[in-house]
C-alpha cells in the first residue's frame, strides 16, 4: 500500500471525510467493474459502487491491511452485488460485459456472435456458486492474487484456488459448444 493511501485510511479512521472521498475518488472505477460484471447492469453497478462505499466507511475500523484497500472494497462490492442479485431473483441478467458497436469493423454477424457469447457467458456464470463467482470475477477481471482474495473472502488459499478451478471447468463445459460452433469450417 503506497504511504498517501496508509495515511488516507488512517485519518478516515480518525473520521475525516474529506480523506475518504480521496479513497473514493482512488478505487471508485475499480469497484465499478467488480460490481458490472457480477451484476450486469450499469443502474445496479452504481447502486452497488454507493453502497460499498458506505460500509466501508462505517467499516474502516475494521480494515486490517492484510489484503490491499482495493481488494477490501472489492469484496464488499462482490457480496453486496450477490445480495442485491439474490434479493432481485435475477436469471438471466448478471455476468454483462460492454458491447463497443462504434467499432466499424463489426458486422452484423459479428454483432450477434457476440452478443450470443455474452448471453452465453452470462448465463455460464449465473449457474457459478455465490463463492466461484466472486473469487472468478476477482481472479479474471480484476486480476487480484489468490492470496488476497482468500483475505478478503476469510478463507484459506488453497479453497479460492479450488474455487476459481471449479469456476474455469464450469464455464469451459457450458461455453464449449459455443468455441466449436465458433470455430467450426463451413462444408
């Protein structure tokens, strides 16, 4: 943890709010992305990015520094984005990933190839546990070390290894179809 952040936390634990938003500022993207990806909505992205920083402004106290910052907030973001998809009963909503259809180079083709590998994608990782799904999206997308992530989870290393295989083997057999259709030669 680089000194401005130590000492950033430090005078939030004192009850300086001015230093949390310096906090805010610093990880508000990151938290976003954790927070779209296990959600797939940008209105339940935010609402989610609001509330991971109020716990963790009520919660600082209890930051102990053995992950990184981000990574705390990370795991607030990723439980609180699973509680908002459980209360929601969402199916077929979660696991979204950004469509850049500015992109000339995409045909028509290539549009609804990708949108069928987002639904696809989407759907393979609803069917993820509460647990593979946060040490997968933390691990793949947000690139946090298992250590850190076990940290955050509470759990030993060697169960969110365990846990991000389970993730990569689930998601390979539901997407498998979709590669060879993909990558299958025309006869």
């Amino acid at each position: 943890m680089e000194a401005s952040e130590a000492a950033a936390i430090g005078r939030c634990r004192a009850g300086d709010s001015d230093a949390f938003r310096v906090l805010v500022e610093r990880h508000s993207r990151t938290v976003f992305r954790v927070a779209y990806r296990m959600t797939g909505n940008e209105q339940d992205a935010e609402d989610v990015v609001q509330e991971t920083f109020l716990r963790a402004f009520r919660r600082i106290g209890s930051y102990d520094g053995r992950a990184a910052f981000s990574t705390w907030l990370c795991s607030i973001a990723a439980n609180y984005s699973l509680d908002l998809l459980r209360s929601r009963q969402r199916s077929q909503e979660v696991g979204g990933m950004e469509e850049d259809s500015a992109d000339s180079s995409l045909t028509p083709e290539r549009l609804a190839l990708s949108r069928e590998a987002r639904e696809r994608v989407a759907a393979a990782l609803n069917h993820l546990s509460a647990l593979e799904r946060t040490a997968f999206t933390m691990r793949h997308f947000e690139g946090v070390s298992i250590g850190d992530i076990a940290v955050a989870m509470g759990r030993p290393s060697g169960a969110v290894r365990h846990c991000v295989f389970r993730a990569v083997q689930k998601l390979r057999r539901e997407l498998q179809p979709l590669m060879r259709a993909r990558y299958a030669t025309p006869e």
